[in-house]
C-alpha cells in the first residue's frame, strides 16, 4: 500500500512538522476511495524494475531473490492465462487494469508460454514440484476467454507440477463465456484437474441493461446470461461468485438495492460489492467524460449508500468475509467457502506461485525478517520473451525488511475487516507503536475503527475509506526511498493475487 499521490512522498518527520495526523486523514477521505488495500503492500507501481545485477543473482540462486518453500505454510497458485479482452468500450468504461485486444491466436500463444513457465519454474528438482496447493485462481479478468485446447493443456501443466487434490480451483471471467462455447471451459476444467472443489467467478456489475450498454458490456452479457452461468456452475457442484458495482453515475440507491436483489434472487453464492473508482485524470473511458464525472456522488454520499447495500445483503442471509466480499451464511462452516482471498490476507504464513503476465509470487520465512515478492512483465510481448530468456521471467520485485514486513502484516489483516491480537502484539514490540498507536487512536476517534489494543475491527465507514486508512497506517514506512519517488503513483494497480 504505498502508491499515492506524489505530493505525500516526503519523510515521515517532514509530513508530522508540516500537517497534522488530522489534518492528513481528512485530506485523504476528502479524495476518491480506491481499493488499494486489497491488492496487498507494496502496490505495483512501488516495485522495482530489476537490474541486470539482480538478474544474475537470482539466475545464480542468490537467496535474496530466490522464493523458498515453506511446507508448514498454504499454498496458493495464481494463473493469468493472457492479458487479452475484448470490451466495446475500453476497459469498460471503468476498468483500470491493463489489457490487450483479443485473438484466439495471440491467447493461445500466451497461454502457451505459460505453460512453459510453470515447467521452468517448477521442475521435478523444485521443492514446489507436487507441492500440496490449497487454492488455484484462474484469473486476469478474462481467463475464461482462453481456447479451450490450450487451457486444457495448461491444466494439465499445472497438475503434472503440483497435487491439486485438496485444492478449490476458481475460474474468473465474463458472464457469456462460462455457457457459450463447446467444450465448455467449465468442463475441460473439471476433466483435468482432480481438485475438492471449484468454482466460477464473474464481473456482472450490473443488471440496469441501460449501464451496462453505456459500459460496452452487453456483449459480455445480459440479466438472462448471469443467471444462466449461475444455474451452469451449480448443475455441476459449483459455487458462483458474482461483482457488483455501486455508486454508478446518476444511479439511485434504489436501483443499487435493486441489483443487490437480483444477485441474490438468481443464486450466488457469494456476492463481491464494489465502489465504483472513477475521477477526473484516471484515465479511464468514463473518466474523460465530464457528464459522468459530475453524476458522481460525494463521497458521504457514497459511503451511506455502500452502508445501506452492506445492510441489505447482511439481512438476506449473508455474511461479510473481507472488504467487498459477502458470502451465504450457509457456507461459513462450510468446506465449499471461499478460501483463496482469506488464505492471502494471512501473509504471515502464506506462499504465493503466480505464472502469466502480472503474474504475482510471494514467500516469506517463518520469523518475517526475509520475504519476497516478485512480478512478471505486463504486456504479453515481454512475457513470452522473458519465458525465452535464461534469466527470471519476473522484472520488478520487492524486499521486505522488518518494517515492511509490519507494514504488510497490517494492511492484509485491515482488508479481512480486522487487526488481531496477535499482530497488535507484534507491533507493540515495535520501536515504531508509538506512531501505530496514534495513528490507530485518531481512526476510533474518527469512528473508522473500533476496538483496542487487544484487537481492532472496522467499522462499516472505516470499510469504505479503507483506502484513506491505508493512506495513513503505510505513512509509518515512507522514508523517501528512491523506488517510491520515482515510479508513477497514478498507475493503477496491475493485478495479480496478493
């Protein structure tokens, strides 16, 4: 979490004699609330670009950029099978993450690529070969626009490189694409890998036909489709998860509440709810459009709307799990929960093997002193030419010394809705509490959080200025360094799984 705008990049003894705790908060909640926080510390833009130098020591095994098993720790395996999509509007209007014209040809290669990564990276010699994986994600946002003989193929690479048996396998992407088509992705799925469970996950946003043609969409989809691909997952033993966006322009609380209705009357499992990020210089389609810009809620008026949706889905069965995601009480015990997104937030114990483009890795020893966290080329051109290549496939990574690692521990315990004692009690042994400690004190002030040193939770408001949370809490590790300063803290984050 340490992408913000560039005016904050100064020293923490600077920024306490210049402007008050307060006075920073309430700048950072006056701005447009992002989702920063679910996408783990640092944000891509904070990361090194590797230099020939780090190159060659990790092509020469030097632990410092070498990811270690820990066979005490989960496991997770994250796969973007290409950078491609296919929107009538780019990015649908909203969307910030990066992607690529589609073609069933350049998709097919990409995916062919990373089949070769995963064999590169996870040889018979690797202590990650047949690895026990507690969770795989198919994802980038389109994964189910791969071919299906070449994702076949890559699921068949990714169970001859780890035991998948205990695994819940998710498959990510558009509505339209997990019932049309033959063989189904859905099916190919299931035939190659020998896994507990799967399931399906997909961006619906919304069912107003009307916003959904002024986003490109309604090719991906429409209301009929939705509940199609639900009713698809479910015949086959699947859970369905479905995204939600609120706080559209010019959209009502009653249309929103209306979606939310929706989502649950067609069956999802678990229902993710988004504040829509948009704002002038974004970049975005939409945010070049000024008619929409201006119908854009405050945000207090988009945080009591949120609330209200937050609400609705709490009195119709279902439970709260992280920032956005909202699942069926019914499966809160349950073996069919979702346990990818819980499993991350622990990162204290938690190893990541992300393949593909953006695809993101991350270990970390038992005592938090070392950890790694490395990731791979963004455009599917440089991918395949670094899986070509004999040095690492990754380009940009991140070290973590002790303060960051206190750093990470606190902004993925806030994206699962809580600091628990045990991390309070890491920090208390900190020479750096007394500037947690304040920091934690002004957000109960504020009503963000509530709790005390025994463990701290956030409130429904603190949920939706978690981005301003962050803001404040990674303060705390901002010591001017050189990759801070110079990347581009506009950039969205670029995905990947931690």
């Amino acid at each position: 979490m340490t992408a913000f705008p560039r005016e904050y990049m100064m020293s923490v003894d600077t920024l306490l004699s210049t402007r008050s705790l307060r006075a920073r908060l309430a700048k950072f909640m006056s701005r447009p609330q992002r989702h920063r926080l679910l996408h783990g510390y640092p944000l891509a833009a904070a990361m090194r670009f590797a230099g020939e130098d780090e190159r060659q020591r990790a092509a020469h095994c030097d632990p410092k950029f070498v990811l270690s098993r820990n066979p005490s720790h989960p496991m997770l395996v994250g796969v973007l099978p290409h950078p491609f999509c296919n929107p009538k509007i780019s990015g649908c209007g909203f969307c910030t993450f990066p992607h690529e014209a589609f073609s069933s040809a350049k998709a097919a290669a990409v995916s062919a690529a990373v089949e070769h990564e995963v064999e590169q990276r996870v040889p018979p010699s690797s202590s990650f070969y047949q690895a026990s994986v507690d969770a795989l994600y198919f994802g980038g946002g389109t994964a189910n626009l791969t071919p299906a003989d070449s994702f076949r193929r890559l699921s068949h690479c990714l169970v001859q490189a780890f035991d998948l048996t205990k695994a819940e396998v998710s498959l990510e992407g558009v509505p339209r694409n997990f019932v049309l088509g033959k063989p189904l992705l859905l099916d190919v799925m299931t035939e190659e890998i020998p896994a507990r469970h799967f399931r399906i996950s997909m961006g619906i946003q919304t069912f107003s036909e009307t916003q959904l043609e002024k986003m490109g969409r309604l090719g991906f989809g429409r209301p009929e489709t939705f509940a199609s691909a639900v009713d698809a997952a479910h015949v086959r033993g699947m859970t369905a998860s479905g995204d939600l966006l609120c706080n559209l322009p010019g959209q009502t609380l009653e249309e929103m509440k209306s979606d939310v209705r929706k989502a649950i009357d067609i069956g999802l499992d678990q229902i993710c709810l988004y504040h829509l990020v948009m704002f002038p210089g974004l970049g975005t389609a939409w945010s070049r459009d000024s008619s929409l810009t201006s119908a854009l809620p405050s945000n207090p008026e988009a945080e009591h709307n949120w609330c209200s949706l937050r609400e609705t889905l709490l009195q119709n069965g279902f439970h709260q799990t992280s920032l956005t995601n909202f699942e069926y009480k019914q499966f809160e015990n349950d073996a069919r929960r979702y346990r990818y997104e819980p499993i991350s937030y622990e990162s204290s114990h938690c190893q990541v093997m992300g393949f593909g483009p953006s695809g993101i890795s991350f270990a970390a020893s038992e005592d938090g002193h070392y950890a790694l966290k490395t990731m791979n080329p963004e455009s599917s051109l440089q991918y395949m030419q670094s899986v070509r290549s004999p040095s690492p496939i990754w380009n940009r990574y991140y070290s973590y010394d002790r303060s960051d690692w206190e750093v990470l521990q606190v902004t993925r315990r806030l994206a699962s809705l809580r600091l628990d004692a045990h991390t309070v009690s890491m920090l208390q042994a900190s020479d750096r509490w007394d500037r947690f400690s304040e920091r934690l004190e002004l957000l109960r002030e504020k009503e963000l959080i509530h709790g005390d040193r025994t463990g701290y939770e956030l409130t429904p408001k603190g949920m939706f200025y978690s981005d301003s949370i962050a803001a404040l809490m990674t303060e705390i590790r901002w010591d001017g360094r050189d990759e801070l300063a110079r990347n581009d803290v506009h950039t969205s984050n670029s995905g990947g799984h931690m």
